[in-house]
C-alpha cells in the first residue's frame, strides 16, 4: 500500500527545523546581535585591563555609545568642538550614523545592533526556556501574570515616558554642561559595573535585567530615549510593515513574536515609533505574503491600536 504525501499548500512557508530554521534573517540577527556584544565585551575588558593611562591609551567602551553623542552634540557645535565629559568626537560620529539609519531602515540599530537590547532578549529567550521544562515555573510565572494583568493599561501610556527621558537628558547636557542622565543610565552602570561602585543607573539596570525575565525588552519599550530618538526620525523613513488582509489570518502568531508588544495581526500597516525593525513579525509568520517590507512615499495618518499614535503609511 502505498501512501501519498500530502501535496504542501503554497500560501504556506516551508517549515524549516533544527539548524536550518536559522537560515533566516533571525540568524543574521543573531549574528549581528553576537558580534556587536562581543566588540563592545572586548573593548571593556580591554579597557578595563589597561586603562587611560601608560604608552598604550585603550579607547572607554562609553566611546562606542550613539547617545552620548546626541547629549554633547549642542555643546559641540556651540562651542566649536568642545564635549560634554565622557564623550568623544566617536559618540558624535555614532550618533549621526544612528539617525541616518533610523531614516533609511527604521530602528534597525535597536533590533539589530544595540547590546543592551540583545542582553533583555537573552535574558527573556532564557526565562521562557526555563519555563518551558520546569512546571512549576511556568505556572508560578503564570499565576504572577495573571495577578499583574491590570498592568497592561499603563502599557500604552508608559511608552510615552522615553520621550521624556530624552528631552530630560539632552536638554539637561545642553544646559549644565554635563551628563545629567548618566548616573541613571543602566548601560553605562553596565559598562562600569567592575568598579562595583552603587549607582541609580546599577539599580535601574538590576530592574530592566530583572523585568525581562518576565516582559521582552522593558527599557526599550519604556525609557530608552536613543530608541525615542531613533523612533522619531524612523517616522520620516519611506520603509514600514504592511499586513495583506488577503493572505493573512489573524492568528496572532506575529503579534506574539513581537519584542515590542505591538498588535501586528490587527495592523494594516506597522511602522510604529517602537519598531525595531527585527522582522521577528515576519519570521514568525506561517503564511507567504501575509507581512511584507514596503517601500514608499511616507503620508501622515492617525489610526487607531498602536501605541505611539501616528503611523506612516503610503496609499497605493
């Protein structure tokens, strides 16, 4: 008796499993998230070991950050080339490669790039790994949420918050002359961490380590203003996400792959200021040509479900 394979239905994606499901752009994600980590991990220690000072002078891994480099960019041009302390004419250069990124692909820098984002997706990849073998994890994280779900009316307004933790930090720069957000800054807690010294930015970083074990990249979600910066100038990029109603079936599944807790399956268009170009979305889609990269002229237009307010999209 011979038995006859089912024929496979075009409209869906070929299913890939084990090491093949990476031959994606998760995996080139992964990569980029990887190397980045590991450039910056180096230059730390690097630093670390041999310091400022001596006849080798290590560059500070805080060189490496974009947003310094926005909170001196009015000193700098103000003062005809002076900085903000702590930052270098490295931060300024970053900074403005930052932006032009955001304009040409969105927040790519924050999906693909950014360690400290890739640390909250390790940490939250991690706990749902734990809890997917252990039971009475999964359920003790279950129960907490369920008694937490009320939480999830903040979600929207809280978003606004890194808008003004941005306007906060580089109006603070502009006018006192130094970084008032670094003592608050988990990044910089985390790059300085080996001196053990207690700082508000060591316990905002314990708090965001800790929130993503449970909620997927809280910081950038709530307080990150490089990713309120990048989300701003993303507004005005002709790139965004478009959800075909034919070929799509509401299932939720892109929604739920979302690092950012966007509701992609009810969207018809997604180029939300929280965006971070991940393509989790797409990935995660079963069906071909359900989400797709557009590229086109950006019109303004209010529409309702996503957090941020305005979205970009183009009429066909």
């Amino acid at each position: 008796m011979t038995v006859q394979a089912r024929p496979r239905n075009p409209a869906l994606k070929p299913r890939r499993r084990g090491w093949q499901r990476w031959l994606d752009h998760r995996g080139f994600r992964l990569v980029s998230q990887l190397g980045f980590a590991g450039f910056i991990l180096f230059v730390t220690v690097q630093h670390l070991i041999v310091g400022e000072s001596g006849p080798t002078v290590t560059p500070s891994p805080e060189a490496f950050c974009p947003f310094g480099g926005l909170e001196t960019l009015y000193r700098y041009v103000s003062s005809g080339g002076a900085f903000v302390p702590h930052t270098h004419l490295a931060n300024v250069v970053l900074a403005v490669a930052v932006l032009l990124t955001a304009f040409l692909a969105r927040s790519a820098f924050c999906g693909w790039v950014c360690p400290l984002g890739f640390i909250q997706d390790l940490l939250h990849r991690l706990s749902m790994f734990a809890q997917r073998r252990v039971p009475w994890l999964r359920k003790g994280v279950k129960t907490l949420r369920t008694r937490l779900a009320w939480l999830a009316v903040v979600d929207r307004p809280l978003r606004w918050l890194k808008y003004g933790v941005l306007a906060w930090a580089i109006t603070g720069a502009a006018l006192y002359g130094v970084m008032v957000f670094r003592d608050y800054d988990p990044w910089a807690a985390l790059l300085t961490i080996a001196e053990w010294s207690l700082t508000p930015g060591l316990a905002v970083l314990l708090v965001v380590l800790v929130a993503s074990l449970f909620v997927e990249r809280p910081w950038c979600r709530y307080a990150c203003p490089l990713g309120a910066a990048s989300g701003i100038v993303g507004k005005f990029s002709p790139i965004y996400l478009k959800r075909e109603d034919s070929s799509c079936k509401a299932c939720a599944v892109c929604t739920t792959a979302c690092p950012m807790g966007l509701p992609v399956h009810t969207s018809t268009v997604i180029a939300s200021a929280d965006c971070i170009g991940c393509l989790e979305c797409i990935g995660a889609c079963p069906r071909n040509g359900a989400l797709e990269v557009k590229l086109g002229l950006p019109g303004w237009r209010r529409e309702q479900g996503v957090p941020g307010g305005l979205r970009i999209s183009h009429e066909h």
